[in-house]
C-alpha cells in the first residue's frame, strides 16, 4: 500500500498510544479516525523509558503498561484491524522492544497483522530490521531534525522508505512546532526522493498549516493522546470534530463509513 498519494493533499496522520486509556480499543480509533477523514495513523507502543516522548505520551505509555499491554495483546488486537480500515498504519516504538520480542517473529506478526511500516527513531543506520522491512515491503520511516546534517539526511533519506519523518525542532513530542530559520527550506534544496512529514507540535490548524507549508503533512500525537485522556469514550462525532481542528477543509463525504 502506497502511504501518500501524489495529489497535492496535505495528509494528516493521528498518532495514539497502545493501551491507553485501556485496552481492546485499537481498532475501533483505528476505525472512527478513518471515518473522521484521517489519512494514516501511528499507534505507539508503549514504552516505560522513551527517549523522544514528551509528559503527555509518557504518562499515556505508563497507564497502558499498568493496564497490561505487551506486544502480543498488541498483535492480538491488530488481528482484526483490516476488518473494518483501509488506510495505512504504522507501529511506532523503539528498537529495544523489537529485539526483546525478535526482530524476524515481529515482522512477520506485524505484516501478518496488515501493518503498512515503522517508526523506529533508535534503530540503527544499517540493520536486519531494514532489510526486513525491505523484504516484506513494509516502510522503514527515518527522522531527521534541525541539528541533522545534509550528508546524513541524505543517508537518511536513501534508507528510509514510506517518507521521511521530518522532526519539528529538537526537542520531544508534545510541545510547540518551532520554524526553525531555514531548515524547511534547506530539506527541499536537498533533492530527497521521499515525501516528508512533519511531526512534533502539530496541535490545531494554524500549527498544521505552518508545519505543512514546505512538506507533505504533519502528524497529530500528544494533542489527540491529550484529548483522549479528556474524553475516555470514544465519541465518532467528537473526534470528527478534533479531526476538523487540525484540517479544517475536511469533507463530509471523507466521514461516510468505509
């Protein structure tokens, strides 16, 4: 499955935490957040000891940890996934929990699951996992930030398949998208042959538009996790509503069922 169609959609991608606010609801907020017109969502696994994660998705990965969520709930839930979605979804988590449960056995149950690729931000340059994911084409997601440099951007960007996460400013999820002077413009001048993404601070519709100026969407994480942690219920019309606060021009024919 192609993530990001070549039309000129700025595509919004809705991150939210395994487990949390409890347990058996993967499915069904991978459900009403398609119906909601989301183009792609991440699912975060939970992580006792993040390196990225800002105070909202860390407290949101604590609860779904005391709630009991390991990898194989996690494969056990997503095994109903294609039932009812159809647009692409990632897992996003750190390396250590793919070599805890072996890299080749979550491969395989993940593409056994109908899971489109990764975000693996602490995974190293050159690994089994990339060939894996080569090998079974699921996308290989690479991050890159203002710090990072255009040779390793480059480098970064030939590994990663998908599209290039394009990390706002250096700092963890959760707090404000920063423009830093020229870095935008400096990816574009790079001749990089994935889309990019933008991730980290994408919290309404004016962040989403200024995140989405020079790239091809923007990722919605510790907004929608903090909205979840207010809501609890999961509410179709209510998370149509978030949906259309970051993207205003969604259309009433992107929230009929699938």
């Amino acid at each position: 499955m192609e993530l990001i169609n070549n039309n000129n959609e700025k595509i919004v991608s809705v991150f939210f935490t395994a487990g949390y606010p409890r347990l058996g609801l993967i499915c069904q907020t991978c459900n009403m957040l398609e119906k909601a017109g989301v183009n792609m969502i991440e699912i975060g696994i939970p992580c006792s000891d993040p390196l990225a994660d800002g105070p909202v998705i860390q407290e949101s990965s604590l609860v779904a940890l005391e709630n009991g969520m390991t990898l194989e709930i996690l494969f056990k839930e997503l095994s109903e996934l294609r039932k009812k979605v159809k647009i692409p979804v990632l897992l996003m988590g750190y390396y250590n929990q793919v070599l805890q449960y072996g890299v080749k056995e979550f491969i395989r149950e993940s593409n056994k699951c109908g899971v489109n690729g990764f975000i693996i931000p602490d995974q190293p340059v050159e690994s089994v996992f990339g060939e894996l994911c080569k090998q079974h084409t699921l996308a290989n997601v690479r991050l890159v930030c203002p710090s990072t440099s255009n040779e390793r951007i480059k480098m970064l960007d030939a590994l990663s398949t998908g599209f290039l996460y394009v990390v706002s400013s250096s700092a963890t999820t959760g707090g404000s998208a920063v423009n830093v002077p020229g870095y935008f413009a400096r990816l574009k001048t790079l001749g990089l042959k994935n889309k990019l993404i933008t991730g980290f601070g994408i919290k309404d519709a004016a962040s989403f538009e200024s995140a989405t100026e020079f790239t091809n969407g923007a990722i919605v994480g510790s907004a929608f996790v903090r909205f979840i942690s207010v809501e609890k219920n999961l509410d179709q019309e209510k998370i149509i509503e978030f949906v259309k606060s970051i993207k205003p021009a969604i259309t009433e024919q992107q929230h009929m069922c699938v």
